[in-house]
C-alpha cells in the first residue's frame, strides 16, 4: 500500500473517530496510535475544526423568557416558587441592597479575582463517555483548570493525565488526579507553551502514579486541545 492509500486510511479512520464510530479493538487500537503519532493526532484536530466550522453559519437564536419558565413548571413543578406581594418583592429588594451596600464597604478584601476567559480547551474523553474530564488553560494564570463530568479512578488506582506536544512522542506527565471532580495545575511556562496544539490523555496507573515516567496502564481518554 503506497504513502498516499495510508494517508487516507488514516483519514478516514480519523473520522470515524471523531464521529463515534469506532469501537472494541479498532478503536483501543487507534486510540494507542494517537499517543504516538503525531500525524495521526492532527488529523483528528482537523476533523474535528471543519466539524465545529459547520456551525458558523447558524445564528444563535434566544428563546422567550417564557419558555423557561413553562420548562421548569412542566419538569419541576414542586419547585414552583409562590408568587409574592408588591410589598414583599419590595423590603426583599431593600433588604438585598443593604447587603450589597454593606459587603462593598465593609468586605474589600472578599472581593474575588478577575475571571478570565480559557485561551484552549479540551475535552479528554473515553470514546464510550464513561470517563469525562473537561479542561481550561488560562493563559493569564498558567493554570490548567480541570472538571472531572463523568467516570473516577479504579480501587486502588489513579487516574494520571499526560500531554503530548505536537512534534513530540513523549508523554510529559502532568500530575496525578485528585478524587475531587475540579482541580487546578499550575503549568510551568515550557509546558504551557507547548499545550497547543497538543493532546492530553489520561491512563490508569498503580497509586501515587506511573513508576516510570511514561504512561504504564490503559490509556483511558484522550482530547485535542484546541482554541477556544
């Protein structure tokens, strides 16, 4: 089979991963290469931008307040809230804006530091759904911000995220991850200079992390990180 036919095997198994399709050996067997070959890992970044680019041409639409309303009646109609007097809404206004008042002037030092909005995002994900780890880089920060939505580590195991830089073939391991479902890394600058363009992986590993440096268990999710 020539250079070319490879190509496009690859991509279109690329495609059929990016949309789903795979699964059993095929994809254990794909999601392996990912880890180790670079090729292979931009053409899933390509699939998946001329994916989202579809949507560019949609206008978001924002539907009546009305239609929410009518949603939470229909789903949680317990938790209907009473309707209030003139007089109630009111003293709860005053009430609400003496506590306002009283923060601003007498809290200063509560007040929260500046959010900033991710510069690249990834969503490290097991094909099947059932390990789920959204990530955010704040550039400002060096942060790695992390929310574990779906999946935990195994009995007596940890779950371990991993980059792979683009041009690189070497995992750099990233840290261990807590049993909390939100964490935060602090990224050295090397390292967050190289996480564009990248992929984070996340493998099962023996307690207090691989031994060794490089991924020893099952790698369990993989993500592009892409711009945000």
């Amino acid at each position: 089979m020539s250079q070319k036919e490879d190509h496009n095997d690859d991509a279109a198994l690329a495609g059929e991963y990016v949309l789903h399709l795979l699964d059993g050996e095929e994809l254990a067997v794909f999601e392996a290469r990912l880890t180790m070959e670079p090729a292979l890992r931009a053409l899933v970044r390509d699939w998946d931008a001329s994916l989202v680019a579809l949507t560019d041409g949609i206008a978001p639409i924002t539907p009546p307040a009305m239609v929410k309303d009518k949603l939470q009646a229909v789903l949680f109609p317990d938790a209907a809230k009473p309707k209030r007097s003139l007089w109630t809404w009111l003293a709860g206004g005053v009430a609400v804006a003496a506590i306002v008042v009283g923060a601003a002037f007498l809290t200063p030092s509560l007040i929260q530091d500046p959010v900033f909005e991710p510069s690249l995002t990834a969503s490290v994900a097991a094909q099947d759904g059932t390990l789920v780890v959204a990530a955010r880089f704040i550039a400002q920060t060096n942060a790695l911000e992390l929310t574990r939505e779906a999946g935990a580590a195994r009995p007596g195991r940890v779950l371990e995220l991993w980059l792979i830089a683009e041009g690189s073939d070497a995992p750099v391991s990233l840290g261990v991850l807590p049993a909390d479902t939100e964490t935060r890394i602090e990224l050295t600058q090397d390292i967050a200079q190289r996480l564009a363009n990248g992929l984070l992986a996340i493998s099962d590993e023996p307690l207090g992390g691989s031994p060794t440096g490089a991924p020893t268990g099952e790698v369990l999710a993989v993500g592009p990180v892409t711009n945000a």
